[in-house]
C-alpha cells in the first residue's frame, strides 16, 4: 500500500493498477485453495470451527468443545510472551486459513506487535493508518473478505480485530506467492516488508529497503519471542 499500512499502500499505484488481477485470477485460486484446506482439517480451525462455538457433528454426538482461548494454538505460539488471549483465536485461525505454512500464527502475532503494539484503537490519520494491523482503507477493501469489496465501496474506520486480523492473513498469503522464489535472506522478513511497502519493492529491491530494516528488525525480535521451544522427544 504502500500496501495497507504505510508501505504496502505504497502500492497505490501497484494495488490500484494490479489488484483486480489478484481477486480475479490467483488469489481466486489462492482462497478457494484455502477453502479446501479448511474443510480437510488443516490445524486447529476445521477442529473448533473458528472463532465460534463447537456445532453439532454426526447424529446423536456434539463436536468437541473448543480448546480455551489462552492455550489456542499454544503448540505454534507461545502463550507466555504477551500475545492478548482475546486475539490468539483469530491469529492462529487467520493463519490456518493460508495454505503456504510460512503465514504462521507466529509471523502473524509478530507483525501485529510490530504494527500497533497489539493496539485494536489505533488511529493515525498522518498516515491513513487504523486498527491493530494499521490498515490503509483503500486497500483494506481488497481484503477485508475473501472477495473483496465493491469497487465504489471502501470501509471506514475504526476496523475491529476481527475485520483487520484476517485481512492480514489473506494479504500475507497474496505477497508470499508473489514474491520471487530466488530472493535471499529470511523469507518471513521479506513478506513483513512488502506488507510495508509493496511486493514489487521488494522483488525490485531483492532485499528488505533500506527504510524499512528497523521494521523488519522488530518484527525478527517478536518472531524469535512468540516462537515455541521445539517439543522435546
């Protein structure tokens, strides 16, 4: 928007000029790839049904009762370490919803500290910026649902968690299969910044921009934090 937030929307000209392509063609394929990943179980969100409440299952038995908020996720993302208990469901959820593993709860949770310290209120109109993922209205709409928004049609804050959480991970999932497979250095770094900037920088650049780093350096921080220790055999 630089992407949505500052950087991203950046991409005024690139979201404007090429996101219609993303809805239409891959991201299309993108979500109605997640669509089945969710349906064939993949991680927690199939099992708990999201962020509702456990629906009936076969005739005569009640699906499991969803693990609580606190321990959501907790195999993939620390619960020690200051990630809010009320957003851990939509972190972990919006995460599964990607089917390239690198969009984890983890990259997630640390771009959202990164972002706005875990802020749902935040509001800078300097930059366009709200919520707690400081998204860019005119490029939330293209993700704010899977299908996005009509074109005369851009949302208005405040964005709620729930409406910002999501889109990230739907963005996300966009810059990571867009980004050139041969770029060096920490992949998850390289999507934090296109989310900041555009993908195209990124991919122009080969690298993190320069403007950039002390972003991408906090983020590195967060993700070292919010990672699990490996389960011990």
């Amino acid at each position: 928007m630089r992407r949505c937030c500052g950087g991203v929307r950046e991409a005024a000209g690139e979201a404007g000029a090429r996101r219609p392509r993303r809805r239409t063609a891959g991201l299309a394929a993108a979500v109605a790839t997640m669509a089945a990943v969710v349906v064939l179980g993949h991680g927690d969100t199939a099992r708990t049904g999201g962020e509702g409440a456990a629906g009936p299952g076969r005739a005569g038995t009640t699906a499991p009762a969803p693990a609580p908020a606190a321990g959501y996720g907790a195999d993939e993302l620390r619960t020690d370490k200051g990630v809010p208990v009320a957003y851990r469901r939509l972190i972990v959820d919006s995460a599964h919803a990607c089917v390239r593993p690198l969009i984890s709860p983890v990259l997630i949770a640390a771009m959202l500290k990164a972002e706005s310290d875990f802020d749902p209120g935040l509001a800078d109109p300097a930059r366009d910026e709200y919520g707690i993922a400081r998204w860019t209205p005119r490029v939330l709409r293209w993700w704010i649902r899977a299908d996005g928004l009509p074109a005369d049609e851009v949302p208005e804050p405040p964005f709620t968690p729930a409406e910002s959480i999501p889109a990230m991970g739907r963005y996300l999932c966009a810059i990571e299969a867009r980004l050139h497979r041969s770029l060096p250095g920490d992949r998850r770094l390289l999507v934090a910044a296109a989310y900041r900037t555009s993908y195209g920088t990124v991919n122009r650049t080969r690298k993190v921009p320069a403007a950039y780093r002390a972003y991408t350096d906090r983020v590195a921080r967060y993700l070292q934090e919010y990672t699990p220790a490996p389960a011990l055999l």
